[in-house]
C-alpha cells in the first residue's frame, strides 16, 4: 500500500536454562523467510552481546595444572630424595610418604623450588613472580582433583557466557589478588593452588547476578544457591593447612572484577539499536545507572586494594600485627584440632650407624637407622616427626 510504514525489526526474547535458574535473553530474527514469500521462518539468531563462546580456555588451564603437577613429581623424585616413599611402584613419581603430605604430592621442598609463595623470598630476594606462579602448582592428586573438577563446572559455563579474554583476566588477577592477600597475613609458611583464582570466579557469579539482575527469571532461587555454595567453601577453609587467606582475597578480587569485565546492556537498549528507529522517541542508555555506578566503584577499590596490597608487601607489613584476630578467618581452632602452622626445624645429630632428630616445635625426638642422608632426606624426616 502507497505511503505505508515499513514493519519494526522483531527482537525476540528467549529464556535459557541455567544450573541454578534460568536467563533471559534476547535474539533476531532471521532474513531467511519461508519457502516462495511467506513470512519469517521462526529461525533466530543470538545477538553479539548475548552470544554463546566455545570453551577452550578453561580446559586449557586444566590442563596446563595437570601438567605442571606431572612436572612437579617428576621434579620431586621421592625414591632420590626421600628415606621412604608412598606407591613406591609409580618410580620417581611415587608420592611423599603419607605421614609427610596426606595429599599424596610432592615435598614443600620441591613445592617451594617449582615456584611456592613464600613471603620471604617475595619481599627480600625480589621473587614476585611467585604470586602467580603458586596458582599452577597443587600439594597432592586430591588437591589438584578437587580444584580441576570445580574449575570445570564453574569456568567453563562463565567462559561460554562471556568469552575467554574477560574469564581468562578475571581469573588470572583473582588468582593474584588470593595470593596478595595471603602473602599478607602468612609469612613462615609457603602456599600453592589455584583455590584463590577459582574462589573469583564464584564471587564474580554473585556480582554477575547483581549488576545484571533484570536478566534473571529465577533471580531469588540463583542467589540463594550461590550464598550457600560461597558460604559452605568459605567454612571449609577454616579447617588447618588450608589457606583460606587465598580464598577470601580470590572471592573479593572476582566479586570486583565481576562488576568490571561481567556487565551487560539493557534489554531496551539492545532492543532500540537492534530494531528500527521508525518508531523511537528517545535513546536509551547501554547501561543502567546502578550499573555504571557498581562498575566505577569496583575499578576504584580494585586499583586501591592492588595498589596498597603491593605496596604494604613489599615494605614487609605483616597484617596480624593490626589485626589481633584475622588468623580466625583462616584457621578456627577447636578441641579436635589446633591451628599451629610453624614450619619445621629439627636438630639432628649424626653418627656412623643412626641419625637422630629433635623437633624444635614439640621437642618430639626421634632415632632413626640410616647414615649418609642427604640434606633432602632429612628434610623430609623431620618433616614427618614434627606433624
């Protein structure tokens, strides 16, 4: 009909279904119509800010942490350098005796030569390559198994949803701001695993939910479901010889992050720029004003957090001297178990036929029948006496 107003582009929106809830999100039509001039088809395609990623990056991480782990034990060589191994059959990559490492890994030794955070080496020998580093080594297989399955799980479904450069950054400074702030309140002990990296990624799925709450079917049900997994992790770290310091920092870094790499446009902004202008009356921002406003505030605590945790480390400020009560939130002692963590130092005494050792943190004294042990040996040794 002469003088007719063309039709507005369609913009459709479709729910997904996602462990937990469900997303609402927006796609275009097809141009391919019916066959012979019908009308559209029904076929649509996602639109660029709401499209779906191929994962590749996350897997990659796994297995660049199982590698490394291989690497680790065949490095560590425990028939060498130990008086006793566990699976003495797997050869240089039989485990530390379990009394040692209970994870079935490697010697703090070799934990600490492949790259460990240790404060001391940070701050006074200029190894800051090491709070990077630490993220891709793991203490034993159940370390590395339980934190390669919870990368499967929560990685890949973020990198499918927002692609591997903004999950790959959120991941890799997450996992600097757990070591960072481990580093600050852990000074005699060394650190490693990838538990403060995987705990920004849950806390980048909490500000994810926040910063794009309208997209959420389910909003209530999905929060509530993260609180409890973030709040039950969080439990788990105060049990001993766990760095919760890591997982605290991750969380806090990746609950940042989120607001900065994980926002999305408004649905009324992707509808406008996607559809014809025939019919618009006003422009509609990208972004909510909350949005905006939740992205500014987190670049600003991130860039003062990094900044301040950097530079309070390298002057060699130990937080639990202003904080009399901080060392709870890592470990909480009770009458099943304490939360001593000193690293252990023996007195040995050598003779022709036995070797004897005293244990400086419990004075426990222990003979034992071997001479001519290397200094690895013994190190392990008195590992074992003073658990």
């Amino acid at each position: 009909m002469a003088g007719g107003v063309p039709p507005q582009r369609e913009i459709q929106i479709h729910i997904h279904s996602k462990k937990g809830g469900n997303s609402v999100y927006p796609v275009e039509p097809a141009t391919t119509t019916a066959g012979g001039g019908g009308g559209p088809t029904g076929v649509y395609r996602e639109i660029k800010h709401f499209k779906k990623w191929f994962p590749w990056l996350i897997p990659t991480f796994v297995v660049v942490n199982i590698v490394t782990f291989f690497v680790t034990m065949y490095k560590n060589n425990c028939p060498k350098n130990s008086v006793s191994c566990f699976a003495g059959f797997l050869g240089r990559f039989s485990f530390q005796p379990f009394s040692e490492n209970p994870l079935l890994g490697p010697s703090s030794n070799t934990l600490e030569k492949m790259g460990a955070l240790n404060v001391n080496k940070v701050v006074h020998e200029h190894q800051g390559w090491r709070l990077i580093t630490c993220m891709w080594l793991h203490g034993g297989v159940f370390h590395l198994l339980a934190n390669m399955l919870s990368l499967l799980v929560i990685g890949i479904r973020l990198e499918r949803e927002f692609g591997f450069v903004r999950i790959g950054l959120l991941y890799i400074i997450a996992g600097l701001g757990g070591s960072l702030f481990s580093a600050l309140f852990i000074k005699s002990n060394i650190s490693v695993g990838a538990s403060g990296a995987l705990f920004g990624l849950l806390g980048s799925m909490l500000s994810e939910l926040i910063i794009n709450w309208t997209i959420y079917a389910n909003k209530i049900a999905v929060l509530a479901t993260l609180v409890v997994i973030i709040v039950i992790n969080l439990a788990v770290g105060l049990l001993p010889h766990v760095d919760n310091f890591a997982h605290i920092g991750g969380f806090v870094s990746g609950f940042l992050l989120g607001f900065v790499f994980l926002i999305r446009p408004q649905f009324g902004w992707v509808s406008q720029r996607y559809a014809s202008n025939a019919y618009s009356t006003s422009a509609k921002p990208k972004f909510k004003v909350y949005q905006m406003v939740l992205w500014v505030i987190s670049l600003i605590l991130l860039i003062i957090g990094f900044t301040s945790g950097l530079v309070m480390l390298f002057r060699g400020v130990d937080l639990n001297d202003h904080c009399s009560w901080c060392h709870y939130m890592s470990c909480l002692p009770t009458s099943k178990w304490g939360c001593k963590t000193e690293p252990a130092f023996c007195m040995s005494e050598q003779t022709s036929s036995q070797l004897t050792l005293t244990c400086s943190n419990s004075n426990k004294t222990r003979s034992y029948p071997y001479s001519n042990l290397s200094t690895s040996q013994i190190q392990g040794l008195c590992s074992q006496l003073c658990r």
